[in-house]
C-alpha cells in the first residue's frame, strides 16, 4: 500500500536553481527505501519536502492520498514523519529520555535500552554523549513515535564502522518488522545495499532502481 | 512532553542565562519602580507647593490715572478706593480662597479694669507705652506678617469676616499680662478724646518667629514698631473704633488662589467684572515666588521623567537585544521543534513562559527593594525619604507593562526566526 505519492514534485530555489524537475514517485509501508545521488542534487530537499519541513515549488505530495499541503505540514510533521539527522538534532538542555519524549508520550528507557544507552546515559545531558550515543537517541527518538514514515538523513555519516552496522540494521528492522515506510538519505553504498528500493537523484530527476541495481550502483 | 516543562528545565538547566535575565529585569524594576516613586514624591510636592504657596494678587488704587488735591499734609491723590463691596465682588470669582485688606491704626490697649497694658519694653510714659501697632483685618491669617513667616499663630485662631469684636496679640505682650484667649481687653483709638472704647475678646495669640533684627518695622525704632507690640483686630472691631474718622475705604486688597496654575486665568476674569471701573486700580500678580520654586520643581520633574522614560526605553532595548540574542542561539533548537511537529505558537508560549517564570521571582524581589533604592535614590533629587513611597499601585502599574513589554520582546525576538521554515533554520545551522 502506498503510503506516500509524489506526483509531479518541482523545487527551485531563489525562483532560479531548478533542483527538483517534476518527480514522480510511490513509498510502500514496510520497506525501506534509499535515495542517491551527487552532493547537492536535491537529496535533502527532496527528503525536506516529504516530511514537511518546506513546501514543493509545484506538484502535490500525498499521504495516504491526502494533499499533506492541504492537511497541514505541521501536523504532518507531528503525526506523520519522524526525522533522524545527520546532525543528530537533539535538544540540549534535555536528557536522552527527555528528547526521546518530546515526541513520545511513552516511557523512552525501554527504547533507549534497547538501542544500547544504559539508564545512566539516557538521563545524562546529550551533549556528554558520544556521536554514536547521540546518534542512537535521534533514532530513539524517530522510533518512539507514532509516525509511519522515517525520515533519515545520512543517518550513518558521522558514525564509525560497527556503529553504522548497528544503524544500518536498526531502520531495517523498522521497515521490515515494525512496517514503518523508512526513506533515507545516504551516500553509502553499504546503507543503500540494505535498502528495497533505491532511488538516485540525478540532475532534478528520480530513477527507481531494485536492490540489483543498487549494487551495480556500488560497482560504478 | 509539554510546553510548561520544557519552559521549567529550560530555566533550571540553562540557569546562567536565567540569572542574566533575571539580573537584568531585576535592575530594570528597581529603577523603573523607583523612578516613579520618586517622580510621584515630585507631583505630591508641586501639588503640595500649589497649595502652601501665598500665590497672590493685589488690586490697588491707580493714582496715576485719578487726579490730585492738596490740603493742610500737601497733595493726595483723589482716586477711589477700595471698597469692602468691590472686594466681595471679586472674592467670588471661582478660584479665590481667601482676602485680605487692612487699616493700619495705633489703638492703646488697657485690661478690662481700666489699667494700660504696657508694651513689651516700657519708655516710662503711661499714654506712649500703652500703644500698639494694629491692623484691622479682613483675615489676619492672610496678613503678610502671617505669610511671611515673621509672625506665628500658637494660640487660638486668626480673626476674620465672621467675628465682631475681636483682637490677636502676641505671646511676649500675653504673658507678660497674664492674658489668655477667651480673655477680654479695651481698645481705644485715641485716649481721652470722643473715640469709643470697646472691650475686644483675645481670640488669638501669636509669636514672633523673625530675627530680632528684622522685628523692627520700616520706619525707625519706635517700640510699637516692635512685632510683640503689634496687634490684630477684626475688620469689623476697626470700624468701631474709627467711627470718628472719615470712612474713604481700602487702598488695596490681596486675593489669594487655589491653585496658582490658574493666577492668569483668575486676573483675567477678575478685571471682567464690569462694575468696577478698572481705569481706576491696579492689579499685580505675587507670584515671583511660586515662580521661582515651580521652575526649579518643574525642572526637577522633568529631568526625573526624563530619566525614568530613559531608563525604560534603554532597559527594554537592553532585554530585547538580550532575548533577542539568547533566542537567535535557540534557532536551532526551533528547527529541531518545529520539525518533530511542534507548533509555532507553542514554542512562542514556551518562550513566554520561561521568562514569566524569571519575572515571577525578579518583580517581587524587586518591589521589596526598590523601598530602599527609591528612598536612596530620592534624596538626590532633594526629597525626604518618608515622602519617596514606592506603592503596590506602581507595581501592579509596571508589572502589567512589564509583562507586556516582555511579550512583545519575545514575538520580536521570534518573529525572525519562527516566519523561515524549518527547513531553512536547520540547513542554516549545518
């Protein structure tokens, strides 16, 4: 079933810099789908735009078939998406617990344990966490909420190796077990190898591709 | 997680930032509450000084405009006087609280025996040492010895319009008698002449307050020059005692005003009264005074004004630059809320919130203290410190400004930000 639609989706910046040129596209519940492409080609913005942090130029983007630019993007952002930056983004005058909850109104030990904080570090400002731990409550965060779609950009990029395995399987189980509809944004090939769909962005244009091409894509 | 709790650990956790607000705004009342207080300390003044002041006008005979005669004493004027009709006439134009007009007459004094009272330093001569300088008065409350200072009611109360046979005499002159108020006297213009004596009630007595080397009158040294040897008498008392005497009228009057801001306004409606022919008189405005007194309090009052207006304006400027900068290093975490949904209008109300819960603890604090600073503060301005109060009513006052100058502090602060969209404000921060 498809969660998300893009349907004929522009974005030009400054009224000039044509980024995104009429994308069309379906995201399924349960699967997780990776988008690549060259830096600057529009990785994040398309990645922005089906969350609702900024507004298509043109074109529609649905979930659930509902227009979310008619249904609000603030509450798209509140019920439907939950991001995981590359930065992290976590506030920091709140704990590990305290950020998982701003999107959550279930207890966020259990979530955060179960990432691999121990109950000392989930009440530990997160700014004395490490990259991998901060990185670990983002996702906690995400995976706390009742949202069905994530949203991950380059979720592995500041990580080392065995950190980025641990990700790396963590939004895959969310897709394949949770049936969450998991969009990430990467420029890894060993993150886009996980993924069911691959999708690269090439000069404001998106290609489907299967996981085959996905390691053709590798192979390049 | 709500909006309240995020304002409270905000607050908590970023207590440095807390503690500079809460500085801040606690500075800004003091000054600001004190100001007021002050500045009230300086309204209550100049209403106070509206009030005391003699502020004043006289209307005189113009003999510059009547003609002249001559007799036996060499020429006079023959202008018309004032008469006590013409003086009702203008004492009841709204405005005028009180007049006064007086005979000046030597009237000897003796006690109800028959006995002369001696002046305060006796020449030794029964018919000279028995005699007073005195004024018939309209209100001898309103005599410029009164007004002056020179002379002090202690006893008793003035004489005016509503008594018939009465005197005011000095304290130095009743004890030396063993007089008191409620106590009669004899009054005579001329001693054994036809002037009638009349018996006067003692209703006042006063003290002489002025130097000892002011207490002589214009002239010379004469004793009943003495301020202990001046006497008042009712207006009408002196008529009694002068019937002999050509009854002309009163060469001037003074007008006293309520409130001195309106000295111009009451001339003007007094010289409107068209039964008097103003060809005839003169009016002088006494208020070189009040002037002189209003200007220095009126400059104080704007010099004060000035600073509280100045001390408020740099002060919100300073608590808007400091929100402003400490909410711009906020950007991020706005990208951060408004990405996982949260609403603009609730980080607005969550910002709102953590600085109400610092002015929550900082105007209290600061109306306590401000007590002491205003009194402080006050007495460089020249006021005493009972009459520098700082009242609930300027908290209540600066409080509801306060906190909707805070409000507006914050959307200012905000709106910069808040109108981008979250995308924009997190790119922005990476």
């Amino acid at each position: 079933m498809n969660i998300m639609e893009l349907q004929n989706v522009q974005y030009t910046y400054d009224n000039k810099k044509k980024v995104l040129k009429g994308i069309n596209a379906q995201m399924e519940q349960g699967k997780m789908y990776a988008i690549l492409g060259p830096s600057g080609c529009g990785k994040t913005t398309l990645l922005s735009l089906l969350g609702g942090l900024d507004s298509p130029s043109s074109g529609k983007i649905l979930y659930l078939g509902e227009d979310i630019a008619k249904t609000g993007l603030a509450d798209h952002r509140r019920s439907h998406v939950a991001f995981i930056f590359q930065s992290y983004n976590l506030i920091d005058y709140l704990t590990p617990m305290e950020n998982v909850a701003l999107t959550s109104k279930l207890p966020s030990l259990p979530i955060l344990e179960q990432l691999g904080l121990t109950k000392e570090e989930a009440r530990r400002n997160v700014l004395k966490l490490s990259g991998g731990q901060q990185q670990r409550v983002a996702i906690a965060r995400a995976l706390a909420s009742d949202a069905q779609i994530i949203l991950a950009d380059e979720p592995t990029g500041n990580l080392d190796e065995d950190t980025a395995a641990e990700i790396r399987a963590i939004l895959k189980d969310s897709a394949h077990k949770s049936g969450k509809c998991v969009v990430i944004v990467t420029h890894s090939n060993d993150l886009a190898k996980e993924a069911d769909v691959i999708f690269r962005l090439r000069k404001g244009e998106l290609q489907a591709s299967d996981r085959l091409d996905g390691i053709s894509l590798k192979r390049q | 997680m709500n909006l309240g709790i995020r304002a409270v650990l905000y607050t908590v956790r970023k207590w440095k930032k807390t503690l500079l607000v809460f500085a801040l705004l606690l500075a800004i009342m003091i000054l600001v509450l004190s100001g007021l207080a002050i500045a009230d300390a300086q309204e209550e003044q100049s209403a106070e000084l509206r009030g005391t002041t003699g502020v004043s006008f006289t209307v005189s005979r113009n003999t510059a405009t009547g003609g002249w005669g001559s007799g036996n004493g060499g020429s006079y004027s023959t202008q018309e006087y004032l008469t006590p009709d013409m003086m009702e006439q203008i004492a009841s134009v709204d405005g005028i609280k009180a007049y006064n007009a007086s005979i000046r007459t030597i009237l000897c004094l003796s006690n109800t025996k028959g006995q002369w009272l001696e002046q305060l330093e006796p020449t030794g001569h029964a018919l000279v040492d028995c005699q007073f300088y005195s004024y018939g008065c309209f209100n001898s409350e309103y005599h410029s010895l009164f007004l002056s200072g020179a002379l002090v009611l202690c006893d008793g109360k003035a004489v005016d319009m509503s008594d018939d046979n009465e005197i005011v005499i000095s304290k130095e002159i009743a004890d030396k008698h063993g007089l008191k108020v409620g106590d009669t006297i004899q009054a005579v213009n001329t001693p054994l002449s036809d002037d009638q004596t009349m018996e006067l009630e003692i209703v006042g007595v006063f003290e002489v307050v002025a130097d000892k080397t002011d207490e002589r009158n214009n002239f010379n040294e004469a004793s009943y020059y003495d301020y202990a040897n001046n006497a008042f008498v009712s207006e009408a008392a002196m008529k009694g005692l002068l019937e002999n005497y050509a009854d002309v009228g009163y060469a001037s009057a003074d007008f006293f005003v309520s409130d001195p801001e309106q000295l111009e306004v009451i001339i003007h409606q007094v010289q409107s009264i068209n039964s008097i022919n103003w060809n005839n008189f003169l009016v002088t405005a006494n208020d070189e005074v009040y002037e002189r007194v209003s200007n220095s309090i009126s400059d104080t009052s704007t010099l004060i004004t000035t600073l509280v207006i100045i001390t408020t304006v740099i002060s919100m400027v300073l608590i808007i630059l400091i929100l402003s900068i400490s909410i711009r290093s906020r950007k991020h975490e706005i990208g951060i809320l408004l990405a996982t949904g949260i609403g603009k209008t609730v980080i607005l109300l969550q910002y709102v919130l953590e600085i109400f819960l610092v002015a929550i603890a900082a105007f209290p604090l600061a109306y306590l203290s401000s007590r002491q600073v205003a009194r402080a503060l006050g007495t460089l301005f020249g006021k005493t410190v009972e009459n520098v109060i700082v009242t609930p009513h300027h908290f209540i006052l600066v409080s509801v400004v306060g906190t909707v100058l805070l409000v507006m502090a914050v959307l200012l602060s905000c709106i910069p930000i808040i109108r981008f969209s979250p995308k924009n404000i997190l790119s922005q921060m990476e």
